[in-house]
C-alpha cells in the first residue's frame, strides 16, 4: 500500500473535518481552518453536497426503483454513506465503492459493511480507467441492468474539463438504458468568495480541485434525460420541508439513460 503522506494537506481528508468526522491530521485542519478564514461557507458546502447525495439516493430507490450504485471516487466514510442511505431503504441493494487513495482504502472496512439480503464491495481503482472500473464493478453488480453512477465532487480534481467530460462518457457507455447518473460538483459564479478561496487552496501545493461554470456541469449530463428540477444548486435540488433553499457554489443534477 503507498505511504499515507501526513505532511501535505489532503482533500478528502479536509473534507471530512468539514463534515466532523476524525479522520484528518494537523495539517489538514490547518488547511481547514485556513480555508474557513476566508470562505466559512465551505462547511455548508460540504454538507449540502452531502445531503444532495443522500437525497439523490433516495429518488433512485424509492421512485426510480434503483437498486445497483457504482459510487466512484467515494472518499472517506462519514455519515449517510451510499450504501447506508440505499440497503436502509432496499435491503438487498448492492453497491460498489470505487477509490484508490491509501488513506481511504485504509478505511475501507468501515465501508465494507451490508445487509444480509445486499452486498457492499469496494475496489481499488481509478476514475482514470472507467474500463476496469466497470470490469471490476460487473464482479459486483449485473450491468444488464439499470444502475446508479455516483460522482460527488471528484471530477473537479480532472484538470481539463474535456476529459472529465470522457471520463463521464465512457462510465456511462458500460451501464445500460434505464441507469441514472448523480452528480454534483464545485461550481462557479455562485460565490466570489468561494472563487477566491478555493484558487488559493489550489496554490497550496495540495491536489487541486477547480470549480467549473454551471454550463460545463451541465454538460456531464448530455445525453441524458434530466429529472426535474434540472441541474440546480443542491439545495434547491428536491429539497425537504424546511430546508434551507439559499444557492451555494456546488450544483448537481440526476439525468437518467435513455
């Protein structure tokens, strides 16, 4: 297993102290907090992804009758995991997890729990190759049949737009007619202080992660029949009743295969 690096700050590991959970060091509190100084909204940020993909989940099971997940670049487990929000409203769902950061795989027993009636396997590999992730993910899942692709903030981490674009393309090229993709993504021209913010975090040294306009998140759905409401802010994305519906720089959007 590559070396888990402490001394650099790490975003998924940055992304979980946003959220609360243990699993980051000094150096990514720093950068947390640093990060926090100029733009606090991140924090809402980051649980309002949160909550648009367990909202997004639960469409897919409960009024799009989905029960395969292929959650690619899944990060570290917090709350509402896929698999959480999924088996805990269809037991014998089946999800794959797909990463290939040490940090995350060393964590990957936390994720690798199931129902009796499901399954929850986790495979070691890159969003880079959606060729072997699909090879992988059919171990797993039957890709006759309609599955759910999760993508929650990971292709920001793409630096060209173009081949996150191909990236998109080929994992949806092995799912059949009837799969869904969720997606959701740091966006731009929402907030100027999360522009801000954000670009001089990526000066840092640590991975970078750029925000895109709301057009080119948009585009990752082109193809596809998008659920109502389109792609929007998360919040705004079929919210619960009293939630709060103020945008953030993060939009995403549910688009079904035809």
């Amino acid at each position: 297993m590559t070396e888990i690096d402490t001394s650099v700050p790490h975003s998924a590991r940055i992304w979980n102290y946003w959220l609360g959970g243990k699993d980051n060091y000094p150096v990514d509190e720093a950068a947390g907090d640093a990060y926090t100084a100029v733009f606090p909204g991140i924090v809402t940020i980051a649980r309002s992804s949160r909550a648009f993909l367990g909202r997004s989940i639960r469409y897919l099971v409960q009024e799009a009758g989905v029960r395969q997940f292929l959650d690619v670049g899944t990060g570290l487990p917090t709350v509402d995991n896929t698999h959480e929000v999924a088996q805990g409203l269809a037991p014998a769902s089946k999800i794959v997890y797909v990463d290939n950061d040490p940090l995350v795989l060393a964590h990957a027993r936390a994720l690798l729990t199931s129902t009796p009636e499901g399954v929850t396997a986790y495979e070691d590999l890159s969003l880079y190759d959606p060729d072997r992730v699909l090879e992988a993910a059919a171990r797993t899942l039957d890709l006759t049949r309609p599955t759910a692709l999760i993508l929650s903030g990971i292709l920001g981490h793409v630096t060209e737009y173009d081949e996150a674009r191909a990236l998109v393309r080929g994992l949806l090229a092995g799912l059949p007619s009837g799969s869904y993709l969720s997606l959701n993504e740091g966006s731009r021209g929402t907030d100027p202080a999360y522009e801000q913010a954000q670009d001089a975090y990526n000066e840092t040294g640590a991975v970078p992660y750029f925000l895109r306009p709301v057009e080119q998140i948009e585009g990752y759905f082109e193809g596809l029949e998008l659920v109502e409401p389109g792609v929007v802010s998360v919040p705004l994305w079929r919210p619960e009743q009293g939630a709060s519906l103020t945008p953030v720089g993060q939009h995403g959007a549910v688009g079904r295969k035809p």
